[in-house]
C-alpha cells in the first residue's frame, strides 16, 4: 500500500487499522493503530534522547489490544495463554500492511557470574 492509500485510514495520532498477534495460530491481541497513545513520531524521539538512531535499528512500541501474555495468563490461565517455548511461532499482523511471523528459538546459555 503507497501512503497517499494508507491516509485514507488516517485517525488521530496514526491509522486505523487492526493489528493482531498470534503464537502458533491462535490470536493473543487485537487493537486498531489509530487507539496508540503517543505517535511513532514521539515514540522515536524519545528513543533517540542521547543515542543516534541508524537504518535498521528496531523500536518496539509496547503491547496492544488486551495486553502481555503476563496479563493474560494472570485473567485466563496460562492454559490459555502460555509462556513462549522454542518451535512457537510468533506473528503480528497489521491490514493493509503485512504480516511479520518468526519461530522462537532457543538462547545461548548466559555466561557464569564472575566474583570480583
């Protein structure tokens, strides 16, 4: 979608559009753009306070729709709602724009502490 397209959904502080997450299918989250409280432009301003940000750098900007999977599995059950295991695959979806969908994989192990 070009952007002169994407300012007919133009609403506020962004655009109304859905955004969805899933884990392996099933919906955890679901929110319009347009209810964000700060704007991406704010949001970048405010993480580039005393840094420089560079093409590439990543800026999350925080949950949506019906929040973390900590407040869900709090209201729901972690049935419901489990914590993130290696081979889950994660997916955000926003219309009109795409879809972005990653398999969790598992972590180095952390280095042991030093003592001093």
């Amino acid at each position: 979608m070009t952007p002169d397209e994407l300012d007919t959904y133009r609403k506020g502080r962004a655009y109304d559009l859905v955004m969805t997450s899933t884990v392996n299918g099933v919906e955890y989250s679901r929110a319009s753009l347009a209810d964000i409280y700060w704007s991406f432009g704010e949001m970048l301003a405010y993480a580039s306070r005393g840094t420089r940000l560079v093409p590439g750098d990543v800026i999350g900007s925080g949950t949506c729709g019906t929040g973390c999977i900590l407040e869900l599995s709090l209201v729901h059950g972690e049935e419901a709602y489990p914590w993130l295991r290696p081979g889950d695959e994660v997916a955000l979806h926003v219309e009109h724009l795409g879809r972005l969908a990653n398999k969790v994989v598992k972590g180095q192990p952390l280095a042991p502490l030093r003592s001093s």
